[in-house]
C-alpha cells in the first residue's frame, strides 16, 4: 500500500529577553549552577510572578510576522505536574487564549515550489530548569538558571509530508526568529527545541491515522533522522497488520531510534486553570500594529531585494537569505569589496560555505570575516590578483595567516599586467612547441578554442599563475595566425 | 499600658511618657507569663523585637518618628519575615526560615513598627478554628475551653488577650473576620489588591487578602496606611494611590443607607448572636443610618462555590512543597515518588491534604468545566448580587460568623459544620469586597462580631461607620477577665 506521512511540529523558542519571563534573573546560557535563580525562580514559599512586557512584545512580533491573528486578551494557565526542576509544581503557560492565534508560513521546497504551511497558534510559557545526573554519585543535581527563561512555543498544522518539508518548515522557523531578533536561534545551547507529531495513512484518505509524538528533540540532523526512524517505524507496524499506539516517544541520537516514553493512557492530567497570580494580558491596536510597522526585512523580502539590487538568480538569492546571519555577510563582502555582487555572491556560496560545511561551522563561527573576504575580492575586481591566486589568497584567509593583502605580499601574487612581460613569455612558449603550434593552425577553427588551452596553460605556469588571463589570451590570439 | 489601644500608645511615645523599648518589653513579658494559657504565637522574636525598639526610640530622639514607630505589633506566620522561622502553621516548614520580608512585613517595619514573634494560625490558612495548626490549637481568651476561629485565630486571641497592640492577619474566606468576631476585636479584610501578596504564603490567590487586627477601628486605619498600596512584585496588586485610612473616621453617619440581608438571618444563626446584632443595628440607626432588608439571593451558593475555587487554586499553590528545595522532606525516600509522597503525606496535616484533594479533583479532565467553571460562573453571580445591592444601599450588616466560639474539638471531625461557620464571611472574598468585624456585644460570655461589607475601595467609608459604632459603645475596650491585668 501506499503511505502518505501527516507531520506536525512544536517548536519551542527560548525569547532572547534580558531577564526570565516572571522574575528578574539573567538569562545568559552558561553560567554556574543556580546563580542565576532568584527567590522566584526557585518557587519560595510566598513569591509572585510578574511579567516580562518584553517576551509579550517579542510574541507579537512572531505573530505579525507570519500574519496571525492576535488575541488581545491573552490568558495565561498553570499546568500542574511534579518534577525536581520544576520548583512550583506547575509551569505558567498558556491553553485557551494563546498570544498569538492562527497564522502561516511560507516554505520554498527544493523543486522550486512554495508551500504554505498552518500556524495553529503560539503561546508564552517559562521553561524549566535542568536536573544533572552525573557528578552527585548517584544523586541528582538540580539547576535553576534556565528555570523561567522565555519560550514561545510554535504549534504547526498538520501540514507536511515528509521530513524534506519538516526541515524547510523547521529552517524556515529558525531563519525568521534570527530576522526578527527575537532568539539567538542557537539550537546546540537548547534556543530551539522541536516535538514531532507523526502519522501515516493511506494515499487519498483523508482521515489522519493514529499519531505519535517524538519529544525534545534539537538539531535538524535529528530531526531528519528522527521522522525518517519513525515513519519506517510506523509502516512496518501497520503493514504488520498492528495499530499505532498514541504515544510520546523519545528519539535516542546515539542509538538513532525513537522509543515509546510513555502512552496515552499514562499521559499526565494536567489539570490547567487560568492563573490566579497573573491578570489577563490585555494589547490595544496601537501597540500591535506599531510592531508591525517596525518589523524589520524579512526573509522573502530579502530574497526579492537580492535578485533586484544586486541582479542574483533566485537560487543564489534564496541561499544567501537563508539565515540573516548570512545575508549580513554576504552585504557586508559586497560592501568592503566593492565588487560585483554576483562575483561575492559565487565566493560566498561556493567557496565560503563550501569550507564551513567541510569543517562543520555555521558562518557565525566562520574564521574568515565578511571584512578580509571582501578586502580579497577588492583585489581580484581591481586586477591586483587572478581569480586563481584569490583561491590561494582565500586558502591563506582560512588559516589565519592575515589580510588579503599580506598574503598577497607574502606569497608574491601579485597579477603580471606588463605586455612585454607577458609578451616574452608568450614567444618563450610558442618557440618552444612548434608541433602544438603546427597542430593548431592546422585544426579547424571550432576546435582551435580547446587546442588554445594548452598555451594559456603553459605561460600560466611559467609566470606562477601571475600574468593576466585575459591579456595572455588576447597575445596568443595575436601570434597564432 | 497593655490596654491601651495603638492610637493611644502612640501618644504615649510621642510625649515621652514611654520608650518603645519599655513597651516592647512589657509585651514580651506578657506573652512570655500568658501566651501558655493561649499558644497564640509559634515563635517570638524577643532580640530583633528589642533591637527594632531601640532603633525606634532613636529616631523618635532624632524628630523623625511617625505614629507607628516604636509601636510592637505581631505578624501571622503566614508573612515571611526575614531570617525568623516562617511556618503556615505546618510541619512542612517547620525548619523554613525565611530569606526574605513579606511586603507587608517590608512596609510595616518601614513605618517602625516592632515585630514581637509569629502568631499560630490554621494550617496553610485552612480552618475556621485553628485546630489545625501543627503548632496546636489556639484558645479562645474568654473562655479557653473555646476556639478563637480561624485562620487568624492567633493574632485575634492574642490582641484580644492585650499580648500584642495589633497583628496582621489574612482572610481567604473570613480568616480575619470571623476570628475577630469570636475573640472580640476589630478586624478589616480590605478590598482585593490592596494589600500586596508578595511574601504571604499562598493559599487561594484569587481570594487571599491580608488586614490589620487591632482592638478599635481608628487603630485599623493607622495600621492599613502603613499596609497597603501598590507593589510591582504583585501582579493582582491594584496600581493607584492609597487613601488615608483616617480621613473619613469622624464623619457624621447621618443618612447613611444600611442593607440587612435576610438570606443573614434565617435558620443557622444562633439566636443570642442575632439579639446582639439587632442591638448593634438599632445602636447604629440612633446614629443616623436608615435602614432596610435587601436580598442577597446567592448566600447559599457561596459555601459550595468557595470550596471548589479556594481548594483548587490551593491543590496548585501548594505543589511547591515537595520536599526537594526547602522545608520538610521524609527520611530515606526510595526513589522520586517516594520522595514526593512521603515528604508531603507525612508534612501536611489532615485538612490540607483534604482540600488538594479536593481541588485537584475539581480541576482534573472531565471535571473542570462541572466544578471550577461552575464556580467561577457563581462567583460572578455573587459580584452581581452585591453591585446590585450597593446600588441601594451603601453598607450591608449582619452577623460576621453564625455563632460565637465554640468549643474546641465541637466540630473538628465535621468539615461541613466547620465550613458553614464563614457562611457570611465567604461571598466577600468570592467578590473582592472590603468588611469588617466590630465587637458587638456577647452571647453566654463569648464576644459576639458585627459584620459591615462595603463596595470596592469604601474602607475609609466603613472604618468611619465602625469608629462612630465605637464612639457610641463600648464592646471593644471589654477585655477577658484572665488578661485584664
């Protein structure tokens, strides 16, 4: 039979805000074990949370920027369940009345399509702290400092089909809360966080079959691996003739399988009610439609301004738009360079992240600035170097040995554009190889072209790829008659 | 000088008649010869009490005294103080000493005043007898064989007893009131959100207001101006400018329109209660008032309503004692479950473990929308039945408890009885009402409460109508023969 695969996804967001969503602490990654978990943080017998208006703002901004619906009364819940790392036996969330109502996304899939993607809604809620297990001998450590930190959690239609659409969606979501500033988007420090909801059924029903939902689980690798697992998983059991249980499962990265966590049966009564501590959050026009004016560029149309302003092809575009972090790279080469932004465009695309996913950085970690790639493609666009030798100069830049400049200088590339320079070398080669040269003149002028590459190979090595490209051609064309 | 109201220690150390230190003192010894007869307080704070008092007389020295410095008050141990053991009357923090003040403990030490100890109270504030303190039961100072009521049945005994000037109290569902009423003082339960919540351990958020108990009105007053006000630690805190308490206190009560709502006085209420009440109402009508019989046709929803919503926010506010950060946890737990079962089967009494369950019942799937939504649809019938009213009327009276103290252990193995005796007390809260409790007279020896409920923010109003009662009678200078001297 054929299978058609339902998705969904939950995507939680830790909010880049300066303090924790109810109290005053620091939300800095990172820090010593419980220094930053104050009397709130830590459920003292007493406390009262208090708003952050800033994880309220960064929301909306979410919200806007997908075109959702707002909800202008927004309520927020406890959902009471006990675990050590959750100091008040309840996590402040949201259930009815979310911040942020229906809205959508946009995702470019690899064949060129754009899909439109359901936002079922996104909601507020603090995070909880974290419990260690190794280091106590046998005993469980508790740290608080991310207790309280921001998430807006993202809940999707069940919209995608396969894991090629879960990732774009996933990518798409990543890219747009670095656009808009609302999170560092930093998925190895936890910032993102995705549960999986998978299902199968028959191709043309329409029916959704039984889901499952895979928890926590942060790098699009894994979430690759992990829908991919699980939709073997499911295949077999029904093509076995068995029903899929409805289950929470938890996706093992080091054994590369999900696993059943627990089933419906034993799922949690969360026993959620508005908060008595906290008022309904109450946003006028004003203040929503103020941060719709403020939104900053966003993704499309950024991919739109790319092919305008600087005539890329919507590919090269779509690439370079793909994490703000990127685009601002990209801009900021085609600004020290001053040279063509299709030019920065290839060195960026090609040979930049070529060499980030070789070493398996993202550009935030690039060890070559946007400042010494541009001050190299300076010197390529003003004809100091070949675009041969900017590939040894780009070498030099990877490992640190300084500028363009300096390596330029350093390694004696500096492009040969005398003629009589060039000129002499041209009759050193074309004295050299008489039966090349026979040979050429000889063969028709459609492969004469191919035959020319051997010479231009030559003086080429001769002057330690310095002399000008186009000035040796254009002398070879000269004395082959 | 133990007799003497706040008010008039306050003149006292204004003239230089006496030194807070004196007064401390005197108050510490009292407690220390006759709060055995009452274990009215879990804890006293004799060294902090002596060192506030000596810094009060400084600052009196120095011309920079208000009317509260100097003045020794007690604090209901449901206000976290710091660095003083603070326990809700539990096992479970019996080891908790607070790392932090309470606001309004922050507030009143602002304004100077001495804190004497911690009073007993009713386990996590649930109880209408103070039986179920871990501490042990409170006595009636009238009559020590009796309840004082509860929850605040500490710092009601031990103002009655003149062992403290004031106490603070809170009022989930009559905490303040009806205590007042039994042990004969005054007691003010505020409109909601006048009195910040930060650092009073939480029972019922939405319901929990904190109050002065004092012996007249005018201490009330002087006590709610050092209290209340907006704190941005406290979200339900209301953010506009305090009144001044006092400033209505001498108004005349000419014309003032009194409702007596008869759902107040039908079967339940005692019959000796009811003749002090009747009394009380004539008292006031000589002063002025004109008054008439309203409908509150929702009385007897209140009871049912408040223990779903008071037990399910408490089944949430008390999660947080599990035994893993702070407070009691069990020997040896096995594993997590064992952890968390234990520490909390064997740190809360018998009450509170009942109202968890309780609440967590009425909020869990399949149940929510029959119990919590149900009561919370009631509550806003209840508002409504009051606005309604106070377009009528502008004060509402009638008995603050059915009955005066009765006898300890009477109705500890009946909940339900127990739960009737706030059947007045409860809709205030479920409404976010401000009321009063004035000593009104006696029944059999035990003191007998006047209950006054006004609209949102009328204090001033009702401390004038209960100072004036006051001027004109004498119930609350009575004090129980044992602790008179």
């Amino acid at each position: 039979m054929a299978w058609e695969t339902v998705i969904g996804l939950e995507i939680h967001v830790q909010l880049s805000t300066q303090s924790k969503i109810f109290s005053g602490s620091a939300t800095t990654f990172g820090a010593e074990p419980n220094t930053q978990a104050s009397l709130v943080d830590l459920g003292m017998p007493g406390v009262l949370p208090v708003l952050n208006e800033d994880a309220i703002k960064k929301a909306i901004t979410f919200g806007v920027a997908i075109d959702a619906k707002i909800n202008q009364k927004s309520v927020f819940a406890r959902k009471n369940y006990f675990y050590p790392d959750l100091p008040k036996g309840y996590q402040i969330s949201q259930l009815d009345l979310p911040i942020v109502d229906i809205g959508h996304l946009d995702i470019a899939l690899e064949d060129g399509t754009v899909k439109r993607i359901g936002v079922t809604r996104a909601h507020l809620e603090e995070d909880a702290g974290k419990s260690l297990h190794e280091d106590y001998h046998g005993m469980t450590g508790i740290d608080l400092n991310r207790a309280g930190t921001p998430l807006l959690e993202i809940v999707s239609e069940p919209d995608m089909r396969s894991a090629e659409e879960a990732i774009a969606y996933v990518k798409s979501v990543h890219a747009l809360i670095q656009y808009l500033d609302i999170s560092d988007g930093n998925m190895a420090e936890g910032s993102m966080r995705c549960d999986i909801n998978i299902s199968m059924r028959p191709k043309g029903q329409e029916e959704y079959g039984t889901r499952t939902e895979t928890k926590n689980v942060n790098s699009f690798r894994f979430i690759e691996k992990a829908i991919r697992g699980e939709v073997i998983r499911q295949i077999d059991e029904l093509e076995a003739g068995n029903k899929i249980n409805q289950e929470t499962r938890l996706y093992d990265s080091a054994k590369d399988e999900t696993r059943s966590m627990r089933s419906k049966e034993e799922a949690n009564d969360y026993r959620y009610f508005p908060d008595p501590d906290l008022l309904p959050v109450i946003t006028t026009d004003e203040y929503i439609q103020n941060l719709r004016d403020n939104l900053p560029e966003l993704p499309d149309q950024k991919i739109e301004r790319f092919q305008k302003e600087y005539e890329l092809k919507e590919y090269d575009a779509r690439v370079l738009a793909a994490s703000k972090q990127l685009a601002d790279y990209f801009e900021t080469v085609v600004a020290t360079s001053g040279a063509k932004a299709k030019l920065a465009a290839n060195w960026v695309t090609s040979e930049l992240l070529g060499a980030l996913n070789k070493a398996g950085k993202g550009i935030q970690d690039s060890p070559v600035s946007a400042e010494l790639l541009g001050g190299m493609l300076k010197r390529i666009a003003d004809n100091t170097i070949s675009g041969k030798a900017g590939k040894i100069v780009f070498e030099g830049l990877l490992n640190g040995e300084g500028s363009a400049d300096e390596i330029i200088k350093a390694k004696d590339l500096i492009q040969e554009t005398d003629t009589g320079a060039i000129e002499a070398l041209v009759d050193e080669v074309i004295a050299n190889n008489p039966a090349q040269v026979e040979q050429f003149l000889a063969a028709e002028k459609d492969k004469r072209k191919k035959l020319i590459g051997f010479f231009v190979g030559q003086i080429m090595k001769a002057s330690k790829g310095k002399a000008n490209p186009q000035q040796v051609n254009q002398l070879l064309g000269q004395k082959l008659k | 000088m133990h007799n003497k109201t706040l008010v008039e220690l306050s003149q006292q150390l204004a003239s230089g008649a006496l030194s807070s230190v004196e007064l401390t003192q005197h108050f510490l010894d009292r407690i220390k010869l006759l709060d055995p007869q009452l274990n009215s307080f879990i804890s006293t704070t004799d060294e902090l009490a002596l060192a506030q008092a000596k810094i009060a007389d400084e600052l009196r020295a120095a011309g920079s005294a208000g009317p509260l410095t100097g003045i020794p008050i007690a604090h209901k141990d449901i206000f976290c103080t710091k660095g003083v053991k603070t326990t809700a009357g539990s096992k479970m923090l019996d080891n908790f000493i607070s790392p932090y003040d309470a606001t309004v403990v922050e507030k009143l030490n602002a304004a100077g005043t001495i804190t004497l100890g911690k009073t007993n109270m009713d386990e996590f504030a649930m109880g209408s007898s103070n039986e179920t303190s871990f501490y042990g039961a409170v006595k009636n100072p009238w009559n020590t064989d009796y309840v004082p009521g509860g929850s605040s049945g500490g710092s009601a005994a031990c103002v009655a007893a003149r062992l403290a000037p004031a106490a603070t109290g809170t009022d989930t569902g009559g905490s303040i009131r009806q205590p007042a009423s039994l042990c004969g003082i005054t007691g003010l339960k505020p409109t909601y959100g006048s009195i910040s919540r930060w650092g009073m351990i939480a029972f019922a958020s939405s319901l929990d207001q904190a109050g002065p108990m004092t012996q007249t009105a005018e201490d009330a007053a002087l006590m709610m101006n050092a209290m209340s006000g907006f704190d941005s630690k406290d979200s339900t805190s209301i953010n506009k400018e305090a009144p001044d308490y006092t400033s209505e206190l001498n108004n005349s009560l000419e014309g003032l329109k009194v409702g007596l709502p008869k759902e107040f006085f039908k079967e339940g209420l005692d019959s000796g209660v009811q003749q002090v009440i009747e009394t009380a109402i004539k008292d006031i009508e000589k002063l002025g008032a004109t008054v008439k019989e309203i409908s509150l046709s929702t009385t007897d929803l209140a009871v049912p309503a408040y223990y779903v919503i008071a037990p399910a926010e408490a089944s949430s506010n008390l999660s947080r004692f599990d035994g893993v950060r702070y407070g009691y946890r069990c020997d040896n737990p096995a594993n997590l479950e064992d952890l968390y079962k234990r520490s909390r089967g064997e740190g809360f009494g018998e009450e509170v473990q009942r109202r968890i369950l309780i609440g967590a019942y009425a909020l869990s799937a399949g149940f929510y929308d029959a119990y919590y939504i149900k009561a919370q649809k009631i509550r806003r019938l209840i508002k409504n039945d009051f606005d309604k009213a106070f377009a009528d009327v502008d004060v509402i009276m009638g008995p603050t408890a059915p009955s005066a103290g009765f006898a300890l252990g009477e109705k500890a193995d009946d909940p339900i009885s127990m739960y009737l005796s706030d059947i007045y007390t409860i809709a205030v809260n479920l409404a976010g009402l401000p009321a009063m409790s004035v000593p009104a007279g006696f029944t059999a020896g035990l003191p007998v409460g006047l209950q006054m409920i006004g609209s949102h923010f009328s204090e001033p109003r009702l401390l004038n109508i209960a100072h004036q009662f006051q001027q004109a009678t004498d119930w609350h200078k009575k004090t129980p023969d044992a602790f008179t001297k």
